[in-house]
C-alpha cells in the first residue's frame, strides 16, 4: 500500500535526475538531483496549500466557513486528510489488470512532476534551463493521458472505461488549442526557451498584445486539467469518478496530488506565457512571480464555485467549433503583424474585440439540443 | 567507458525490451503500452545525437497522439475478441520479410563507415529555415497526404 507511494517518489526522482543527466554535462548532475528533490517537497508543499485555499474559497462562495476543526481556520485539515488516504486500506477488484492497474498513477503522475524541471521561477532559479523548454513541458503533458486510459481500462470497470473514453476524447482536443497558443507566444517571443520568453516581456506583457491568446489558452488550460466546467471525465454525478472510480487510498491520492501539480503547473505557465513571469517592479521577482500564479489559481477555483458543467458534447463544441478554429485565426494574424511588423498593440484591440463579439454572439446564440441517444444492445452492435 | 555509452545501452535496451514485448505479448492493450516504451526510448537516442526538437515531436506524436489513438480504437472495439492474437498461420511469411527488413537496415551500416562525424547542436532556427526553402515541396507533399487522410477518414465515419 505505501510501497506504491514510495516507488512513485524515487521514479520520479530518478526520472529527473536522468533527463538533467541527458540535457547537461555529467559534472553537476547530483546537484540537479538535490534541485528536483526539493522542488518535489516545494511543490508538495504547495498542492496541501492549494487544496486547503480551494476548500475555504468554495466555502466562502457558498456561504459556508470551510474546514475549521483541525489547526487555525483549518489549516492542517489537509495534512489530516492525506495522513487518513496514505493508511486507508487499498482494495484492488480482481478482475483488474494488475500491471497496469498498479502502473498507471506513477504514469500519471511522472510527467506532471518532470516537466517542473524545466520551469524557471527565477533566470537563476531552474533546475535545467532548456531551449525548447515550452515544448518540453507540452510535449510531456500529453503522456499523463496514456496513464489515464491505462488506469481506465485496467479497472474492469464500465464507468471507468467510459471515463476514460472521455478524458482522452476531451484532453486530444484541447490540447490543440494549448499548443497553437504556445506557439503564438513562441513566435512574438522568438524563442522557446521560457527564460527568453519571459525576458522578451521586460516592457510589455503579453497578455496586452494577446488577450485573445490568453482567453484561449486560459479556457483550453481549465479542460486540459479537467476542472469545472470541463470536469466531465470525473463527473461524479455521471460518472462515479471516471478514470478512477476503483482506485483508492494511496493510489488515488496519487491521481490527485498529479491534478493538483497541473494545475500549478498551468497556472504558472499562464503567468509566465501572459502575465510577464517575474518582471515587476519594487518587489523581488519570485514574489511576483507568486502573486500572478495565486491569482490565476483563485480565478480557476472562482470558476470551479460558479459554473456548472458542461456536456460531453458541448464540451466537444465548445473545443472544435469555438476554441481551434480561433486559436488557428489568432495565430495567423500574429504571424502577419509580425511579418509586416504592424503595431502589436492594434493586434491588443483585435483581441479584445473579439472576444466582446464571441460573448456578445454566444449571448444571443440558439441553445443547442442534447443529441438523440440510441441504445443498441450489444448483439446488435456486434451483427453491425 | 563514457556517460553516453552508458546511457546509450541503458536506452537501446529499453527500445529491445519494449519491441520484445509488442511482438511477444498475446494481448493487444499491452502490446500498444511496449510501443509506446519503445517510441519514447527512440526519443531518449534523439536526445544522446542532440536532437532536442526531434526527440520532444517524437514524444509529441507518437507518445501523445498515436499510442493514445491506439488506445482509444482499442476500447471502443471489444477488446475480448482479440484479447489473445493466433497469428501462426503467418508466421513463416512474417520471418521471411523480416529478415529481407535486417536485410536492407544492415546494408547501408556495412557499405558506411560509422562514427567520426563530430555532432553539433541541432538549431530550430535552421530546421525550419531548411524545412520551408529546401525541402518545401517535400514538407507540403506530405501534408497534403495527412490532409487526405483526414478528410477520408471523416467521409468513411460520415453516417449518411
């Protein structure tokens, strides 16, 4: 039950210490080691932080007062919670696959750790900086969904399955917005390495030039960590738990603390893609650093307190219709500012008014119907 | 012996070991995870011939895309029809054209003389400016193949 925590932990780690290994000379690689062992603790630190922070300002939005029996205002409500998962007893059901049953939440979780290797908090402060360092975090990101069908299909479970089906449904297609918008960034930038790209930010910062960006890359974000409105693929009322629905004490914490360094994760990337990284003035540069990621993070649990969730295919509408074939629009027309090296500033208000227009349309728009489900049972479907 | 030559055998046996299991694993399911092994050890050799760009679009595509796509046809199919594969129908044809395979993999290492190449640090900047002057023809040949493959796929999903 905990070995499964502990293999997590030195996976990761060595998974780490190999790709520094693999991106830098072999001299200072125990160093890195060090690095990604206190930015495992830093971060873990981190994920009680924010599920303490989510819970208070879900209360608070719903007029509650939140955890408040262990610790001041609650505070050790979470270490409480996580000491009861880690000892809880582990049931695996046996019809599972029990390979990949036990692999995929180190799947899950691996990447969602590996890619904070190469964020930089600070110039100084990164454990390795990297030249594609942008694509490297969006290229690992999309491994975590192989674990999410992994723990999905070896469940024996037909709503994890379903789950499953849906997580990798909704995480493909988002994702596209992600990476055009990452590209946009990359191309007024001139670089992927984020240390340049935050440095290319000195005067102005991005979020200025592309709000429409921002919109996308901020929506597309909330569907790639599944969270309200786009947490379909656990959507406890439909679904159980999705993915999960078997897993439990350890190995579901792990799913959890995974979602959780995603959404750091995500929101770090917004303040360093958008909202200037560390440039600020007065205060030291992680110190606003922080500020934006807390923001970020308070407007996505704000939005979690305040907007029901969406259909699977809404949901599918919602990322083919509206969120790709913007993201591509948006980026071509950067590409022909940059070109004709028009005022970046006008492509701000073509931003801005777009996004006044797309609310204004959607406003007015004609509800959609829910699709005609047809049941077919299985013998038929098998004769087809 | 080197950190690279260490790293080097520590990678090729992750590629052995995963080609192994796709081809010696009777279920389906596992047999998609060991290419996904296998295709991110490739992105692992990438990295040794310092080709970052490379190795991150290899674990992009293949790892992200294609063995998830793998996946998904696999759920939506019912899995325990095929969950134990009788191939031995083909397999004398099977060693055959894999040996004609080594065959011709091993021919270009024979004529070749390997090795004294220094390796220099793979520039995007110079990627891309090749990719569309040079080998623009090529690049846009084969989008449009990609891009036929697409609209196909939608005309034979297309219910009416």
């Amino acid at each position: 039950m905990k070995v499964i925590v502990q293999l997590t932990l030195v996976s990761s780690a060595i998974v780490a210490a190999f790709i520094a290994l693999l991106f830098s000379g072999q001299n200072d690689i125990f160093l890195k080691a060090l690095g990604a062992s206190t930015l495992f603790g830093f971060l873990s630190v981190v994920v009680l932080a924010m599920i303490w922070y989510e819970r208070k300002l879900l209360a608070r939005i719903q007029m509650r007062i939140g955890p408040m029996r262990v610790g001041p205002f609650g505070i050790l409500q979470t270490i409480a919670d996580a000491i009861k998962l880690v000892t809880k007893e582990d049931l695996i059901p046996s019809e599972t696959d029990k390979t990949l049953y036990w692999l995929a939440p180190i799947v899950v979780f691996v990447p969602s750790f590996v890619v904070w290797t190469v964020i930089p908090f600070t110039p100084s402060l990164v454990i390795q900086e990297m030249e594609l360092g942008l694509l490297f975090v969006l290229a690992c990101s999309t491994l975590s969904i192989v674990g999410l069908i992994m723990a999905g299909w070896s469940s024996a479970n037909k709503y994890s399955v379903l789950g499953a089906l849906r997580s990798t449904a909704q995480l493909i297609s988002y994702e596209i917005p992600i990476i055009v918008t990452a590209l946009t960034i990359a191309m007024l930038a001139d670089s992927l390495n984020l240390i340049e790209i935050v440095k290319a930010q000195s005067s102005v910062a991005y979020v200025l030039f592309q709000p429409l960006g921002l919109a996308l890359f901020f929506i597309a974000a909330l569907a790639e960590l599944g969270r309200t409105p786009f947490d379909i693929y656990h959507a406890e009322s439909e679904l159980v738990g999705g993915p999960f629905v078997e897993y439990s004490g350890a190995h579901w914490s792990i799913f959890y603390l995974a979602e959780y360094f995603n959404t750091f994760l995500f929101a770090t990337l917004v303040s360093l893609l958008f909202l200037g990284g560390w440039l600020g003035p007065w205060l030291p540069g992680i110190i606003w650093l922080f500020i934006k990621i807390f923001i970020v993070i308070s407007i996505i649990f704000w939005i979690r307190g305040t907007y029901p969730r969406l259909r699977i295919d809404q949901l599918m509408e919602v990322g083919w219709k509206g969120l790709v074939p913007l993201s591509f629009a948006n980026f071509v027309l950067t590409a022909v500012f940059i070109y004709y090296s028009w005022s970046l500033w006008i492509l701000g208000f073509i931003g801005i008014a777009s996004i006044l227009l797309i609310m204004f349309t959607y406003k007015k728009r004609k509800i959609s119907q829910p699709p005609e489900i047809i049941l077919i049972s299985s013998s038929e479907v098998r004769r087809v | 012996m080197s950190g690279e030559v260490i790293v080097f055998t520590i990678i090729s046996a992750m590629v052995l070991f995963g080609a192994l299991g796709v081809v010696s694993t009777k279920n389906v399911g596992h047999a998609t995870l060991y290419l996904l092994i296998t295709l991110g050890s490739v992105a692992g050799i990438f990295i040794l011939l310092l080709a970052e760009f490379l190795a991150l679009v290899q674990i992009l595509i293949y790892g992200g895309a294609i063995t998830i796509v793998l996946l998904f046809a696999l759920m939506l199919t019912r899995v325990d029809e095929f969950s134990s594969i009788k191939d031995a129908v083909q397999r004398p044809v099977a060693i055959v054209v894999s040996v004609l395979l080594l065959g011709v993999i091993i021919t270009p290492f024979l004529q070749e003389t390997l090795g004294g190449q220094s390796l220099t640090e793979s520039n995007l900047r110079t990627l891309g400016h090749e990719l569309f002057t040079k080998w623009l023809i090529p690049f846009e040949v084969a989008s449009l193949v990609l891009l036929v493959a697409l609209i196909g796929a939608i005309v034979v999903g297309r219910d009416d």
